[in-house]
C-alpha cells in the first residue's frame, strides 16, 4: 500500500517542526491545511503503521515511547514529566 506523500511529509515535519519559527500548531494550519487536532489523529495512525516504522524508525520509536511514558503516568496519576507530584526547580 505505502505511505502517501502528505503521510511522508507528516514524518519529516515531526521529526524537525522544532526548527521553524512560530509554533507548532501554526506551521500545521499553514503546511498542510488542517486543525492541529486532525493532524494528530493522522500521526497517531502513522504510529501504528509498520510502513511508517520502516521509513522513519528512530522517530516511529521515539513517538510510541512518549507516548506510553503519558499513558503509564495517566494510569499511575502523575504528571507525565517524571516529577512524580513533586515540585521540580
């Protein structure tokens, strides 16, 4: 089947969307036409997508990893940055 060319593009900017000016969600509505929410439930199928692991591995990686550190602090009940309640300074 393979990726598409929005999908592809998808990969590259979340791999480096840090590197632009502005934010986030701003370079989203301007590069690809469409709600930080629907990009995100696009990117969260490319999470899943063994096509997208095999193209960018290293970020499919990263992405999945973050995003089971979120959940597990969800289920736990504390703050997904690790501090466990604690106040970090």
């Amino acid at each position: 089947m393979g990726l598409s060319e929005r999908d592809r593009a998808i990969l590259e900017f979340e791999g480096s969307w840090w590197t632009e000016t502005g934010l986030k969600e701003s370079a989203i509505k301007a590069r690809f036409r469409m709600s930080a929410s629907s990009y995100r439930r696009i990117l969260a199928v490319l999470m899943e997508s063994e096509e997208a692991a095999s193209v960018a591995p290293l970020l499919i990686r990263r992405l999945r990893r973050d995003r089971d550190l979120r959940r597990r602090a969800r289920f736990e009940g504390r703050p997904a940055d690790g501090a466990g309640g604690r106040r970090v300074r």
